[in-house]
C-alpha cells in the first residue's frame, strides 16, 4: 500500500502544478509566501525528502490556488511539531502513514477561544464563535495539544462536549458512540459516515487563537480518490446494500483507492439508515439515506447495482453471480455484507394471512404504511399486536402508540421483555414503562397460528387456546443470516445458524482475498476470543470500514466493543460490551423503576457490559474503560465504592494522562 498511497499524493500535486502558469510567482517564488510548517522525519532518505517536498509543494499550490491562508503538513503518525499545530481542517486528507494536509479554503477569522491555562488536559469545551450564532468544540489532550472541530456530532447532531474525550485522541457521541479523530474530523468508529469539520489552532501569547470560518457546517465535506479506468484497475465488489458497504465504499475513497468499486444492492435504493424503521413508522426514505445515489455514484465512483440478488460466488473464478440474466460481476476482492432476514410465521395456521407483516427493510415499511392507510376506511383504531418481546417489539410498540393507536398488545415468550438479552430487572422495569402508556403485555406466551376471515387476519393464537383480536400482526422475533446461497459451496463453512467464520481481520480463512462484515459475519471477540455474531448497526458499519481497510493491505484486527442504542417511548437505552454467553450477576445503580439507571453485567467476577437509561455519557464511557480493562471491580460496585461518576472520572482521567495508538 506504500507505493499506492504515494502514487495517490504524487497525482494530487502534478494536478495542482498543472493549473499554474510556469510564470505563477508561486512556483518562481518556490511557494515562500505561503505560511507552511512540514515536519520530515530524521530517518527519511534522500529520495524520500525529495518526494515529500515534490508533492508537499503541489499541495500547497492547489490549497493557495483555493483560497488557502495557510498550510500545515506533518507526519501522519508524528507526535512533533505536526501535531502541535493541532488538527486539520475540513479539506484534510490522510493515507495511513503519509502525510496530512490541512489547508483553509475559505474564509477565516482568527478567533480568541481563551486562555490557555483555563483549559484542563482531558477537557472539552464548547465555545460560541461568530457572535454567537456557530459553536465549536474545543479538546484539550494529554500532552497538552489542543485542537478544534465542530460541535456537533455529524451522525444525529447531539453536542460533543457531553460526549467522552479518549486517550486515542478522539471524541466520542454521548448517544450512540459515533466516534472521531481530532486530528482528521473523520469518524473511526459507530454510526456517522461524515467527517466534522476541524479547524487550525495556535497558542499565542498564552491565548488559543483558532481559524473558524463565517460559517460553521455540522459536517465536513468528504475528499475521496477518483476511478482510474484501465487494464490494470483493480475490481473491489461489496455484495450487499447495508451499513457495511456504506462505510466500507467511504473508506476505500477517502484511503486513496482507486479501483473500480461495485456494490450490489437487492433493494432498489442504496444503503439507509435502516434501525429508523422501527422507530418511527412514518420515516421518509430520502430523509434516511446514508449516502444518494447521485453522492455514491459521482463524488465516490461507485458503480450501484440496484434489485440485483447475488445466486451464487465462484471463489476459483472469482466471480459473483446475478438472478436473472443479468451479467457476471467479476472481482480482486470482495466484501460480503448481504445483512440478514427477518423470521416468519408463515409456517403457522393462516399465517400468509393479509395484515401479518415484517419491519425489516424500507419496502416492510411501505406495505405496512399502504395497509394501515386502507385500513382507516374500515377502522380508525385498528388492533395491533406484536410477536416478540426484545428491541424490535418493543420499538415498534412505542412508535404505533406515538402513531395513535391505543390498542398495542406485545407477546412474549419470556416473563418480561429483554429478558433472555438483559436479565429480569431491566426487563421489569421495560414491562413497566411500556404498560404505564397503556401498551398489553402477554408472558409466557407460544404463538400457534391465526386467525382470518377473508384472508386478513383477525388474531393470533396463544398455546393456552386464547386468541387475541388483531386487525394487524408485526412479526419481531429476531433474524438470520442472508447466506442461503452460500449453502451447497463447502469453501464458506457456515456456522449452524448461517454466518461465516472469519478471522480477526474479518476475513474468510479459506480465502484472503474474500472479507465478511455486518450481521453475516462471526468473528473472534477481542476481549474473550469466542467466536461471535453482533446484529447491531454501529458494529455493522465498523466491520465495513476495518474490512475496506484490510481489502487495501492494511493488518486491523476488528477489536470494537460492541454497542447499540434503543429509544422505547422517549427513553434512551445504551448498551456497551457483550453477553451473549450470558452473565452471573447483575449490579444495580439507581433507581430502576424509572428508567434511570446503570446495569453492570458481571461475569467470572468481571464487568463485561453495562447498560443505562437516562444516564449518559455513562455507557459511551464504559466502552473505553472495557477496551482499557479499567472498569471497576464487582466488588466496588456491590459496596458501593465505586459507581458510574467514578466510570466518568477514570475515562477523563484516562484522556488527560494516557496517549493510546489508535487501529482504525
């Protein structure tokens, strides 16, 4: 990847000189008017400095070409002067190990944000700029570097500052753990796809002075390699149309490839934000796009197959196969990511009846929204019951009654809901909430068939002989993985539930040039080494970027701590770590029966996993105490000793005395 990413910097100067006349003063003058700051490693040879200067001055023609008022360029791993200068702006590039640029292509004021000594290593701090109308987020590490970016996270706009600063130099979203580089503004872990801006920021007579334009954008504009089309052009191909291929397409721009990518979609819309679907049954699609088809196609140079099914791949050919007649895709590597399938219970006694449906994909939701729309004419407040009891129910459940509806029944097969994934207590106190809005909750309860007069539906049949009246059934009882055409090929090994086995770098053992990611995939837990599968969307998105990063060369073990996020009628639930072998002990803080609260999940005498309500950035904090191994004892925890403002304190302690390498 070396002689890529230099090949990538080299193509990006000579097209900056080539828009300069030979007699530009900029190139007479050797670009000496243009504030520059490059930092060259002593070990560097000759020819290695030569290159460096070659391009550093390109760049810094096309920056001043654009507006530029100054330049840094530092080493891509450097903790010297580059880093002093204290981050990038919104047109930054990074290439692993190559250097950084950061050029102000726009207007920008210097701006007094404070003295410097008001602001404590392991801080953030947001500040009004632009007489108030802009914030932005000011971070301080531990070695003292300060740095600026937007305030907001780019993922769902939720303010930073009250997020959690690491020791790996990011910012981490106190809601759903979208995390970002200081340095690049780029998102390197969870659920957001776009960059936050970043601005330069100096120390001048004891005062952080930054550059912040007239304007400041919650999200940074994305600068990704360009197709270069030939004989020789590597094919990427990423089968499937999920988060997975959303972040593995972004990264593989914004790393400098540039090959040619195709990504396979069975829907006919590229990648969305799909746990939307359960939360709000009136979400428009445009509205939850992660990226147009317009952006994917034009600004990444993706090649977008939509309603295309894949039947097959051909691993000795390297080849995927399309339904229909559509053509062969031929590939160098792939990414499968083709997501999962949601159960059915068409099995069951009437259970193709009309009014029984899936919330699992953006068409679910059409048919759902087109049936309840026909159904006014006949009942303004139709009955609506729901299988299954865990995070699909039980959204589902609050965003019918957000919808109107006033008879909501959830049947479970569990005595409270959650309570196979997060124990009895949390589970009582979400059959609580639930029942207080007037939703029924039917425990201990096998669905055997159902019930229809002219083939709609009219209810659904317990075990027990009661049937329970429903004029719509939405079926919420968990997925399996979408790799049924994969079955008869021997080379994929599925696990017993369909998932494929990969590696730490998410690959397939069989194959090094085949990669897994998103609900399909099993991969070894970093923290235990069991082999696991996470259905949740930020762990999804995180597999794609790792996986696009190993597709180009890279060695990154895919070690995140998983997390995901629930929203059940106006409160949040966050949920960091793993117990899907389940867990001992579960330790309590707070009071409960309000959702307002802090779960430690306890295992062979450690905490490996904590769920809250109403307490963030708790949950988003305990992720860097679970990576670091420095969550606080059981024991602690059960006397008392310690509790979530001592997981809040150690993670800041944390970012204002440690520097940790970052993988991704």
């Amino acid at each position: 990847m070396a002689s890529l990413r230099s090949q990538a910097w080299r193509r990006v100067a000579q097209r900056a000189f080539s828009h300069l006349s030979s007699s530009s003063p900029l190139l007479s003058s050797g670009l000496q008017g243009l504030p520059v700051a490059v930092s060259v490693s002593p070990t560097q040879t000759r020819e290695q400095k030569s290159e460096r200067m070659f391009w550093t001055k390109g760049l810094c023609a096309a920056a001043l070409a654009a507006g530029a008022v100054s330049v840094a360029v530092g080493e891509g791993n450097s903790r010297t002067e580059g880093r002093k200068l204290g981050g990038s702006p919104v047109f930054s590039r990074a290439f692993g190990r190559c250097p950084r640029i950061a050029a102000c292509a726009e207007k920008r004021t210097a701006t007094d944000l404070g003295d410097a000594e008001e602001f404590q290593r392991g801080g953030l701090y947001e500040l009004a700029v632009n007489g108030g109308k802009d914030k932005v987020l000011l971070s301080r590490t531990a070695d003292g570097t300060f740095y600026c970016t937007g305030a907001s996270c780019s993922h769902y706009s939720a303010s930073l500052s009250k997020g959690v600063l690491t020791a790996k130099r990011t910012v981490t979203c106190p809601l759903h753990d979208a995390e970002f580089d200081l340095e690049t503004g780029k998102c390197v872990n969870g659920p957001a796809l776009s960059a936050i801006p970043t601005y330069p920021v100096e120390i001048k007579d004891g005062r952080v002075v930054a550059q912040i334009p007239d304007e400041v954008p919650v999200r940074a504009r994305g600068v990704y390699a360009k197709e270069k089309r030939g004989q020789n052009t590597e094919t990427f191909v990423l089968l499937g149309g999920g988060a997975a291929a959303a972040t593995a397409a972004e990264t593989l721009r914004a790393e400098g490839f540039d090959g040619r990518i195709v990504m396979i979609c069975e829907e006919s819309v590229p990648p969305y934000d799909r746990p939307v679907l359960t939360k709000n049954l009136n979400a428009k699609l445009d509205n939850i796009l992660l990226r147009p088809l317009k952006a994917l196609q034009e600004d990444l140079g993706v090649q977008v197959l939509l309603n295309s099914r894949a039947v097959g791949v051909d691993l000795k050919t390297k080849t995927v196969r399309l339904e229909g007649n559509a053509p062969d895709v031929k590939f160098d590597k792939l990414l499968l990511c083709t997501g999962s399938e949601a159960r059915r219970l068409t099995g069951l006694p009437n259970g193709t009846a009309r009014g029984i449906f899936t919330v699992r994909g953006k068409n679910d939701l059409q048919e759902l929204s087109a049936f309840l729309e026909e159904n006014k004419k006949f009942n303004s407040d139709p009955r609506v019951a729901i299988i299954g009891s865990s995070f699909v129910g039980v959204e589902l459940a609050a965003a019918f009654h957000r919808r109107g509806c006033k008879n909501v029944t959830v049947i479970g097969q569990e005595t409270v809901p959650f309570e196979r994934v997060l124990g009895s207590r949390v589970g009582g106190s979400i059959k609580q909430l639930i029942c207080s809005k007037g939703v029924r909750f039917y425990p201990q309860s096998k669905v055997v068939g159902f019930t229809s007069s002219r083939d709609r539906v009219t209810g659904v049949e317990l075990a027990s002989g009661e049937i329970i009246q429903a004029d719509v059934v939405i079926v919420g009882i968990g997925s399996v993985p979408a790799t049924k055409f994969l079955a008869d090929q021997s080379e994929f090994a599925l696990a017993r539930d369909g998932a494929i086995v990969t590696d730490p770098l998410l690959r397939l053992p069989a194959n090094p040039d085949v990669f897994v990611a998103g609900d399909i995939a099993a991969y070894p837990y970093v923290k235990t080494g069991e082999q696991i599968r996470v259905e949740h969307w930020a762990v999804a998105m995180q597999q794609g970027r790792v996986a696009a990063l190993n597709m180009l060369g890279h060695h990154v073990p895919f070690t995140q701590i998983p997390f995901f996020w629930s929203m059940i009628f106006g409160k949040g639930m966050r949920f960091a770590g793993w117990i899907g072998s389940g867990f001992d002990e579960v330790i309590i803080e707070g009071d409960i029966d309000k959702q307002q609260f802090v779960a430690y999940y306890v295992k062979d005498d450690r905490v490996t996993a904590v769920c809250t309500m109403g307490r963030d950035p708790v949950a988003v904090a305990a992720v860097e105490l679970l990576e670091q191994n420095l969550m606080p004892s059981p024991g602690e925890l059960r006397q008392g000793l310690k509790n979530s403002q001592d997981v809040l304190a150690i993670a800041k302690e944390t970012a204002a005395t440690k520097t940790v390498k970052r993988l991704v």
